[in-house]
C-alpha cells in the first residue's frame, strides 16, 4: 500500500531551468552589457553546476565553497573580469535567479489532485533547506507539503546514497515499500529509491533517451512519465486501491507512464 509520496523539488515541481535561464543571462548583461556570448550562458550554468556541486555533496567543500567555484569558472569561461568579492556577486546572481522563480504548471493541480487521499505529501531534494523552503513558499505549495527533507535533516546523506531514502522513509514511519518518489532525475529520483525497496517514478519531461540499461532487479520499480499529471495513473497502477480526490486538469503530454529500462546522466541544482 502506498502511504506517502516525496517529490524533487527542482525541476520536478520549481522550474529551476527557466529561472537560471534568466538568472544566467541577465546577470552577465548587468556586469558586461552586451556580452557576444550571452545566449551561451545558461547551458554553461547548468554545466558548471552538475562540475561543482557534487565535491560540496561529497563533503570536499562547503555549499559556499561550491558557489564561489562555480562563479569563478563561469567568469573564466566568459571572459568576465573575476569580481573581487564573489560571495558578493553570487548574491547579486541570485537576485536574478530569485526574480524568476515559478513551478511547473502541473505542480499545483497534480498535488491538489492527490492531497486528501490519507498520503503524505512531502519533498526529498539535495538542496539547502533554507533555499529549498522559500522555493516553495515562493511557488505557492510551502503549505501543502510537509515534511521538506534535506540532507540537513537526514544526517548529511545526499541522493542518491542508501541512507538517504531509508532514512527519509524513517522520518515517515514508514518502509521504503511504502513510499514512491517522483523526480527528474533517473539516477537520484529513481534508480537510487528503487535500490532500498521505494517505487522510483523517473518525470521525463524533456523526452531524454537513456542508453544504457537499468538492473533488471530494480526496473521494476521504475515508471517513468512525461508530465506529473500522469502520476495519478501510475499509482492506480501501483495500489489499485489508490483514489486521487480529483483529477488533474490538464492532458498528460505522453500517454500512460511506461516501464524505465536505461540510465541517463546525473544533474544537480543551485
């Protein structure tokens, strides 16, 4: 029997992408006007993110640390003159980031959708819980979520490690069986829940095509979907005693959610 579902905050619920899409581009216009390179920037954000983070993960550095890092190679790679203060300036970068925060049109209505049903509703993200938390009160659903799990809170254990999800489970009172977590990432928000015994539910919304096969001993508790207004079905599936109190509003751009049988590549946040 399903008893709670935990969400990814970025990019499953709060549209990380679009908001360093802004935060990126505007940022380096306010300290180089006209930069020839600014449509670049937001892909090298991303990837700058997905280099730096994981030492900050790995304990190799504090989370200030990873940000001053990531700033430092991202002016280099610009051509930007390196500020004096970075902790200042990533300050300044987040004003941008800030100014553009939003959910997923799905995210709101999809919860609604499933709230009442006697489920725990919460999140499990890598973030920071002061960041992750006015994420969500920015985005509307702070209030609609409880609990908001971070590492801080989970004895400094990131995805996609083992002790991460069970601890997460334990926090509910729960076994992992009893827990399905629905994020964008294959590896952290499915694979790695999948591996302790929780049902991993991949969201796929950019259409990625995995190349190389998941554990068969796992694929079975993988689904994968295209848009959260899909997850309702695949828990119909999972618990056929399952009944969201009312349904989505929107279509689901793919269909029904299929069987996950490959891997894709690993991306954290800011």
């Amino acid at each position: 029997m399903i008893r709670a579902i935990l969400f990814d905050l970025d990019e499953t619920l709060f549209d990380h992408r679009r908001a360093v899409a802004y935060a990126a581009a505007s940022w380096t216009e306010s300290v180089s006007p006209g930069h020839p390179l600014v449509m670049e920037t937001p892909a090298l954000w991303l990837d700058l993110e997905n280099r730096h983070l994981p030492a900050w993960h790995a304990g190799e550095c504090s989370f200030a640390e990873q940000r001053r890092r990531r700033l430092r190679d991202f002016c280099g790679r610009m051509g930007l003159r390196l500020p004096p203060d970075l902790d200042a300036a990533y300050a300044d970068f987040l004003v941008h980031y800030e100014a553009a925060w939003a959910a997923f049109p799905d995210a709101a209505e999809v919860i609604d959708a499933l709230a009442g049903g006697g489920l725990t509703l919460g999140v499990l993200t890598n973030g920071v819980p002061v960041q992750q938390e006015a994420k969500l009160r920015r985005i509307g659903l702070m209030d609609r979520l409880d609990p908001v799990l971070t590492p801080d809170s989970l004895g400094g254990n990131f995805k996609p490690s083992a002790e991460c999800y069970l601890r997460a489970a334990a926090k509910l009172g729960l076994r992992p069986q009893e827990v399905v977590l629905v994020g964008d990432n294959l590896q952290l928000d499915a694979v790695g829940p999948a591996k302790v015994g929780m049902h991993g539910v991949w969201l796929d919304r950019y259409g990625s095509s995995p190349a190389s096969a998941v554990d068969p001993e796992t694929s079975s508790r993988i689904s994968a979907i295209r848009s959260l207004n899909e997850l309702p079905g695949v828990l119909r599936v999972l618990d056929p005693g399952f009944a969201a109190a009312a349904p989505p509003r929107r279509t689901a751009r793919a269909g029904q959610a299929r069987r996950v049988s490959a891997a894709a590549a690993t991306r954290r946040r800011a």
